[in-house]
C-alpha cells in the first residue's frame, strides 16, 4: 500500500489528509487545504473513500470539494451531512490494501477514531510522532472546551492494548510521518500524557 500526505503543499494551517492507493483507494481525512482535490488528482483518478478520524475543522474542511471531485463514500463516527455510513469502535473499515480496524479513542475529540492495522497506525490526533511540543512521541492538546486529558489516556491505553506488536507505519493527524517501532512512539506519547502537565506553555 503506497500512502501520499496529499496535504504536503499547505502553506495554511491543515491536517495531515493520507491517501492510500490499493485495493480501495480511500483518503483519510479531507484536511483544510485548497488544492487537495489536485493533490489527489496526481496520484489517482478515482476515490472510493473518505475515512474521517473526526470532525475538527483542520481535518473536513476540505470535504465538500473532495466530494464534488470524486464520487467517494463518507465513513465517519459522528453524524455528518455526508457520511453514507457510521463507524463504530471494533468495526473493519479496508484503508488502500489493509483492514483496518477502528479503535474510538474520544479525548481530543469526542468522535474520534483510530485506525490500526497489522501494519499500519492512522492516529489522527490522539497520538502523533512530533508536534512543536514534543518529538518522538506526543498527543493531542486537551485544553479546549468539551477536550478531556483523562479521557485522552484511556483511549492511548485502549490504542496499545488493542495495537499489534508490528505496527511500522504511523499517519497522525499533525507532525512527521513515522516509520519504526510505533508501539515505542505511542509508549512514549502516553508517558507524557500521564504527567498531566500543561503541554503548551499557556495552557
């Protein structure tokens, strides 16, 4: 499975939007920036499907022109004017060439998903290799209204348990693409979260 951060040119504020070619050529996440839908174009004529890790503006902003563009399906936990089907936490949902199966890991958001196959970890994001706040490790701000740093470790938690020891791909939401040991990443993000300290200065 070839996976293409279609949202590499952005030069605004976006999320991380993967798209995964193979047997079902899916986009996860339709990201914030303007030129995606030529971003896809360049890899691919057709789209079977959006996955949504959940419904923050940075990552459906785009969503209406990807849909205009492609007659792909909307997969989505939360209820959305174009989603064609609901995702619930241990559902199978096939992302490229891999069944993925979908982790709800609510925290940073109370819709979100993650991903995770034998191979592959789309985090959306609860949990990403690199941010500005930490490397090699970090997780998604909690200091919002309606965000839970406690409900955030538990999702972390529920992601390890339920991860495979193989996992070698991680596509999170924000941040470096990490290719390696992913449990160890993933290991380190929830040590820090489990400080319960400000992750931002003015937190």
């Amino acid at each position: 499975m070839e996976v293409h951060t279609v949202t590499a040119d952005a030069e605004t504020f976006t999320c991380n939007a993967y798209l995964a070619t193979g047997d079902r050529t899916t986009l996860v996440d339709a990201g914030a920036y303007e030129g995606v839908v030529d971003a896809i174009r360049e890899h691919t004529d057709t789209l079977d499907a959006v996955v949504l890790t959940h419904q923050h503006g940075d990552h459906v902003e785009q969503l209406d022109a990807v849909l205009d563009a492609f007659d792909a399906e909307v997969y989505a936990y939360a209820d959305h004017a174009q989603r064609d089907h609901a995702i619930e936490d241990g559902d199978t949902v096939l992302i490229g060439d891999e069944d993925c199966e979908v982790v709800y890991t609510p925290g940073h958001a109370e819709d979100h998903v993650s991903l995770v196959s034998e191979a592959s970890l789309f985090s959306g994001d609860v949990v990403v290799h690199d941010d500005g706040a930490f490397e090699g490790g970090s997780f998604g701000r909690t200091d919002y209204p309606g965000q839970s740093r406690e409900r955030l470790i538990e999702s972390i938690r529920e992601l390890l348990d339920r991860m495979p020891d193989g996992v070698e791909h991680m596509y999170s939401g924000h941040g470096s693409v990490f290719h390696g040991d992913v449990r160890e990443i993933v290991e380190r993000a929830l040590e820090r979260a489990e400080r319960r300290e400000p992750k931002y200065p003015d937190e």
